[in-house]
C-alpha cells in the first residue's frame, strides 16, 4: 500500500488564532484579571462566528485563564497565590534539569547566540518595553531548552507557566533589572560547562517571584483573589 501525504494547512485555524490572541492579552494584562467577557463581544471584535471564540474559551478555561460558569458572565479569575506556587514548582522541576543538558551540551556558538538574545533584553529594559523585554524573556528561556536538546520540556512549560505570567508582567515595573542579571549569571554558568552551577542560578532566578509575591499582590491588591490578600 502506498499512502498519498496530505497537504497540511499552513495557517492555524480560527480557533487557534482566537485562542493565541486571548491568551496573551490575558497574560500581558491587557485583559486584566476580573474582566468580564462575552463570546458575541470577542466574536464581533475578532472578526470571526462564535464557535472559534467558545472552543477558544474551553481552551483557556482547561489552562485556568478564563471562569466559564453558566447562565453567568465568564471572567478572567483573579490572580492565586496557590496556582502561581504550583506553577513555580513545576517549571523549576523541568528547567533545572534542562540546565544540566545544557552545561553538558551547548557549544561556543550556542552561548554567543544566547548572550546577542540578553543584550537585546538590555534594550527592551532600557526603552522600558516591557511587553518586549518579557517575550525576550521567554525567547531565552526556550532556546536554553532547543539548544539543550530538550525543546520538548519548553511545551510543558509554557502550559505551567500561565498563571506566573501575569506576575511576572507586574514585577517589571521594578524587578526587570534582576531579571536580566539573573539571565547573565546563568549564561555564565552554562558557559563554564557547570551543571551544578547553572542548576542553582535557574532556581535562584525562578524563585524570584514568590520573594516578591506580596510586594506585587500589595501594589496591585484588585487584581488578586479576596483570600489572598
């Protein structure tokens, strides 16, 4: 039997493209954590029929981004101490281990293609850009994963991920410098072939945003669940 290959669709569907918007304006906050919205709203400003916009709804709903609760109105949930927690746990679980491969795997040209991404960082930081500094952010992040031979870790984590997100697009106003010096220490690491030590500085570096938890939630108190403040 010789099976003829399908033509595959380049562009991703209604859906997907629904889904990928909403998604990051709720982590950017530009759909800030207790707004309200309707499938016939999202549908009409998006250009597309309602059933792209509810499968993308069920989709957020399952990551913990929207509350869609019937005969009432779906909403963005407030942001949880607890979620950003587990959330935490699991990327530093997956990223520490994704430093060893690295320590042991990246080459010369490796480390020179991620020290060009953390000077570009250091523009988006200094034009204070934060919608770019923070894409960076996860730019760096995830090619330490591609070129660690570990791109697959990247899928998971960018699924935990969501719910420190939100966080860590409000510690920018003030923590985005530490970011970018734990970027560099890291790529020290990595560059010094010490899995040990590139371990240590992702933990470090990923534990940052429950050191400053309370700072965030304190400045930022309508944003987050009642039972957290």
């Amino acid at each position: 039997m010789k099976l003829q290959p399908l033509e595959m669709a380049k562009r991703p569907s209604a859906a997907d493209q629904v889904f990928a918007e909403m998604r990051h304006a709720i982590l950017s906050l530009q759909i800030p954590p207790g707004a309200k919205l309707s499938e016939v709203e999202v549908a009409a400003q998006m250009g597309v029929s309602r059933q792209p916009v509810r499968d993308a709804f069920y989709r957020l709903a399952k990551l913990g981004l929207l509350s869609i609760r019937p005969q009432r109105a779906t909403t963005v949930p407030l942001i949880s101490r607890e979620a950003v927690r587990r959330a935490c746990f699991f990327r530093t679980a997956l990223e520490v281990e994704t430093m060893r491969a690295g320590a042991q795997r990246l080459t010369q040209a490796d480390i020179v293609a991620l020290q060009a991404m953390i000077d570009e960082q250091a523009l988006a930081m200094q034009a204070d850009d934060r919608l770019a500094f923070h894409a960076l952010d996860d730019a760096f992040h995830l090619e330490i994963c591609r070129r660690a031979g570990v791109a697959f870790a990247w899928d998971m984590i960018r699924e935990m991920k969501a719910h420190m997100d939100r966080v860590r697009m409000l510690s920018l106003a003030f923590a985005s410098r530490r970011a970018w010096d734990d970027h560099g220490m890291i790529l020290a690491a990595l560059a010094a072939r010490d899995p040990d030590a590139a371990s240590e500085a992702m933990r470090l570096h990923l534990s940052r945003i429950m050191e400053i938890f309370d700072r965030i939630r304190d400045d930022n108190s309508d944003w987050f669940a009642e039972e957290e403040k």
